[in-house]
C-alpha cells in the first residue's frame, strides 16, 4: 500500500519552481514601480509648471505662495522657483526632491533636468528647499 502525500523530492521541485517565478517576477514588478513613480513626478512637475503659468495670465501678478497654485500640493518634495528676464516674460523652474530614477523621468519629460539648478531664481514662499533636488523642469512664457 502506497502512502498518501507527496514526497520530499516532489516538495522541493514545487519550491525549485515557486523560487524561479518569484525571482523571474520580481525585477519585472519593481521596475513597473519606478516607472510609475517617475511618471508621477513628471506630471506632477508639469502641473504645477501649468499652474504657475494659468495663474500668471489669468490674475496678472505672481503667486504669494505656492499654495495658491493648488490643493494638497507636497511642498516638502516640490517647489517653484522664477526668474524676471524682462517685463512679461518669465523663467520658471518647477522642482522636486523625491527620491526617482532621473534616467525615466527625462524619458518621459525630456525638458526634465538633474543637479543644481541656477541660484539667482526667486523661490516661491512655501517651496520645499533647493537643496537635494533630483529633478527640474525650466520653461520661458510670456504675458501679454
């Protein structure tokens, strides 16, 4: 009579193949996490480059703070940083300081910069600090 179960070899074949999937899926899955988590910070960058800008040409004036630009906004990770080139035309750099592979966000945003950034910008109050900032987006616009 044969008896019930599975024997030792039989488990460490299911463990053998259990190992080789995870390890097969787990490079794959961390790279869908930095992917996502770069493609955050690229919009993120961008929407708040749109926000500067919208509230230049809809109110006229420069933002007291960059709260005013919208809600929720990581002011510990991100900032806005301008610079006056001539009357009307602006020099605005939107910065963070999450932690994100640079590599993929320049892929994803290709104006996206790393290192550091120019220090005669105005910061905008509220800002997260320029100190240790993994990437910026620079763009000129001017108002009519």
């Amino acid at each position: 009579m044969r008896k019930r179960g599975f024997s030792l070899v039989e488990l460490l074949i299911v463990l053998a193949v259990i190992a080789a999937l995870i390890a097969t899926i787990t490079p794959v899955a961390l790279n869908a996490i930095k992917k996502a988590q770069a493609t955050k910070v690229a919009q993120n960058l961008k929407t708040l480059a749109n926000a500067f800008e919208n509230k230049l040409y809809i109110d006229g004036e420069i933002p007291a703070s960059i709260n005013e630009l919208g809600r929720d906004i990581d002011t510990d990770n991100y900032g806005v940083a301008y610079y006056i080139t001539s009357p009307g035309t602006y020099d605005v750099i939107v910065y963070t300081k999450e932690d994100v592979d640079f590599t993929i966000v320049k892929n994803i945003l290709s104006d996206a910069w790393n290192g550091p950034m120019p220090s005669y910008f105005n910061v905008l109050p509220g800002s997260a600090d320029t100190t240790d900032v993994t990437a910026w987006y620079e763009f000129i616009f001017t108002v009519y």
